[in-house]
C-alpha cells in the first residue's frame, strides 16, 4: 500500500514514525511550512519534517491546498505532486490545513484521520486538553475516514484510553501519540485486505475541543478549585495557568486541592508544600511555580526568594 502522509507536531510524528517502522511505503509528506522558534526566532521544521528528512522521504510545504485561495500556485504544485505519486490512501494527524474535496477525493481509500478523543465527543482543534479540562474519565483515538465536515466523518477504529487524575495535557498527549501510531497501523492492514468497515458517528454526544487561546491561561479565581486544578493540568505545556501576585507573573505548572476558604485569590497559608489560595470554592495549592525568565522549580525552591505571604491577594482575571 502506497500512502501520502501529512501531518505537522510530535503527536503526527509519532504515527509516521510507526507507519515507516511496519514498512508502508510513503513517497512523499505534507507538512507544515518552517516557522520562527526558540530565543532567535530562527525557521524550524516541523518534527514531521525532520523524521521525514531524517528518513530519505520527500517533503511538500504548501501554505494551503485551495485551488482558489491566497496560495493557489502553491495548492497547485501540490496537487501535481499527489497526482504523481497516486497514493491508495492518505493518512492525516494533526496537519493543520482544511483539505479540499479535490484532495480527499484523490486517494482510492480516501483520507484517513488520526484523531485524539472518543468522537463525537471533542471534535476540533485542542482535544486533549479540552478532555483534561472538563474532568473526563477517559478519552481515546478515534480512525476516522476524513469528510469536508470537522471532523464528522465515519468511524473505522477506536480506542479508549483512561484519564489519570494527575495527567497534564503533556503526558497524556504521549500515550495517546503512540496509541495512535499503533491503531493507524492496525487500521491500513485491514484496509489492505478489505477488512475496514466504517460507522456513522452518533448525532448525540457532539463537543467541540476549540483552539487554545493565551487569554485562557489567566486564572480566575472565582472558580472552584476542582475547575482550576484541572485546568493548570490541561493548560501543561501551553500555554500554561498564569497568576499575578505583587505584580509579579507567576506560572503555576501543578497544584493540588487544599482545605480551606476564603476571599477568592488570598493566599490563606505558606508552608513547604506551596501557598494555599482561596477559590470561589475551596482552595488550590500551587505546587510547582516559574518567574519571569526562570525555570520551574518545586514550590519549596521558589519562596525562598519570592515574597509570597498569608494575607496577600493574587490580582482578579482581566476582563
């Protein structure tokens, strides 16, 4: 079997990586254009693109695949390309570019979808840390036969994967990235022998897992400490709970519910342990803190040079 790979971060790594390792033939791979990262700002590939080259395979970087829109030179160039090689199917993991009918018409299995929840449930763009952030028991891969809806195509595979109290969008970003690099695999060998059968994703149960924005990061500390607990999870790596205290931002990377009440936002006590802060109801002890320019440090590391007091206020959310 022949396949197109298009894909763009470390959880679309993964699959390709798993997708070389059973021995599928993969002429060529879509990824996103390089973009500026680290101190200098410097074009980075993709992790896609690196595997990729590391690998002998080609690379196409379109900045879109309309045939009508902003980019159409490019759209073109890639779709000479894809019609050159005839992919039997496309596999396609956390890509980042809407793909036209053209392009899921083009392969003789179509376009194949690794997506990062039990759909219906979180379709859209930040399924893992909208599953963290909602408290859900489980989540899961879903193989998707890709349609021009968000994500509301016919289910092939599906998996369930629990979800630990303690998981960060990080860690459980991990297990669900080689999950679906396994499940990808199981799919296109079934697909090989005519073995995939797919089924109408339920009308009921629909969620959508919208994009992270920065702005979220604020914490609001007139929500419960439940909410906010998970939402420093699911906030882990990016963009990260952030707290104003003194001035002085603060990230919280870990906390744990603390008994307690009180004004939302007071730090109620200080030990070793962390600072104990107020909720709209109960109260959140931030475990692990950053400064400005600083690295994380166990709270036990950080107060000693921060001022951080019983009595004193974190500043309220911003709008």
């Amino acid at each position: 079997m022949k396949l197109v790979f298009a894909g763009t971060p470390e959880f679309a790594q993964a699959a390709l990586a798993g997708l070389h390792r059973a021995g599928f033939e993969i002429p060529l791979v879509l990824s996103q254009p390089d973009r500026p990262a680290g101190r200098g700002m410097k074009l980075q590939p993709s992790p896609v693109k690196q595997y990729a080259l590391a690998h002998d395979m080609d690379v196409a970087q379109p900045r879109s695949l309309r045939l009508d829109g902003k980019y159409p030179e490019e759209a073109q160039a890639a779709r000479e390309r894809l019609e050159a090689v005839r992919p039997d199917v496309m596999v396609v993991a956390a890509y980042g570019l809407i793909l036209p009918a053209w392009v899921l018409a083009l392969p003789r299995l179509g376009c194949l979808n690794i997506h990062a929840s039990l759909l219906p449930r979180w379709r859209g763009a930040a399924p893992i840390h909208r599953a963290i952030e909602a408290g859900d028991a489980e989540t899961g891969i879903t193989i998707m036969q890709m349609d021009e809806g968000l994500d509301t195509g016919d289910m092939l595979l599906l998996e369930r994967l629990p979800v630990e109290a303690t998981d960060t969008t990080a860690s459980l970003h991990d297990r669900l990235a080689s999950l679906g690099s396994r499940l990808i695999v199981e799919a296109l060998e079934l697909a090989a022998c005519g073995g995939l059968q797919g089924t109408p994703q339920p009308a009921e149960g629909v969620s959508y897992a919208h994009k992270i924005d920065k702005a979220e990061a604020e914490i609001d500390w007139q929500l419960p400490a439940e909410v906010l607990e998970r939402r420093v999870r699911a906030f882990d790596p990016f963009p990260g709970a952030l707290a104003t205290l003194d001035g002085v931002p603060i990230k919280c990377w870990r906390a744990e519910l603390a008994p307690g009440a009180g004004l939302p936002g007071t730090v109620l006590a200080v030990d070793p342990a962390g600072p104990v802060v107020a909720c709209g109801e109960g109260a959140l002890r931030l475990t692990q803190l950053q400064k400005p320019g600083g690295r994380r440090l166990p709270a036990a590391e950080f107060l000693p040079g921060h001022t951080v007091k019983p009595g004193m206020v974190f500043e309220p959310k911003r709008g």
